[in-house]
C-alpha cells in the first residue's frame, strides 16, 4: 500500500505543479529561459489504470498512444503542459516521474548544465514533431530539458 500511496503523492504532486505553471516569459536579463515544466512522464507497469486515475482526480483527458514519445498516452492541460503516461521501454527500466523543463535554446542550457558539473545522460535529441529533449545529472537526479 505504501507504494501506491507515493505513486498517487508524486502524481498528484506533478500535475499540481503543472496546474500552476505559467508561460515562459522573456529570458532574464542573462539570456536564460525562465523556468516552465513542459512535460511530466509517468513511466509505470499499468498505463489504463494510472491514465484512468488522473483522468479522475484531475479531469485530465488522455489521447491515443504516441509513437513520437514511447507510445505515451498523453493529456494536454489549460496552460499547455503536458503528462505522459508509458510503459517501461525496456526491462531494465524501472517506474519514475521525470519532469522535463522548456528551455529557449537546449544547446546552450545542456552547455550550461556541462559548465555546472553536470553529467550529459542523453545529448540534445529531436523527437519526431514534438520538440527536441535532453537528460542530464547534477548529482544523483535527473532533470530533463525540452525545446518545443
């Protein structure tokens, strides 16, 4: 039971955040995008019943599957962020929320995160039409960018 009861935590957690997000503005003054989560992906074991659930407490719809991102299924919310909700690609993938932020220009934020000490898990990558992401590790977590 403690287990559902994080899964619930961080899904309700992330679609909270995402509720609250605004648009990103103009960079700040040294060119950098201002913060905004452009995508949550929920990879877990059972995509009908996690789908199945946000669409109850959030009111969150979710389309077909999408070859573009793993075949997740996806809800737009009002703001224009986005969760996806996808099976583990491979064995050894274990169930995770991963946030991903929109940057303005993902070559120059991966710079930065290199600059930072940060380890490039996954470079820049485009995404069929979806934008381009990238992963990287500052420490032990993972933060995952996106340019639309």
């Amino acid at each position: 039971m403690k287990r559902r009861s994080r899964w619930t935590f961080l899904a309700t957690a992330g679609v909270l955040l995402l509720a609250g997000c605004h648009a990103p503005g103009e960079p700040d003054s040294q060119g950098r995008s201002r913060p905004r989560i452009h995508y949550l992906e929920i990879v877990c074991r059972d995509v009908a019943t996690e789908c199945s659930g946000l669409e109850r407490i959030h009111g969150v719809r979710f389309g077909p599957p999408l070859a573009d991102l793993g075949q997740a299924r996806v809800a737009e919310l009002p703001d224009g962020s986005l969760i996806g909700v996808r099976a583990p690609l491979a064995e050894h993938e274990q169930p995770v929320s991963r946030t991903y932020l929109e940057v303005a220009d993902i070559a120059s934020a991966v710079a930065e995160a290199e600059a930072a000490g940060g380890e490039i898990a996954y470079p820049p990558t485009r995404q069929g039409d979806t934008g381009t992401w990238a992963i990287y590790f500052l420490g032990d977590v993972p933060v995952g960018l996106w340019q639309r």
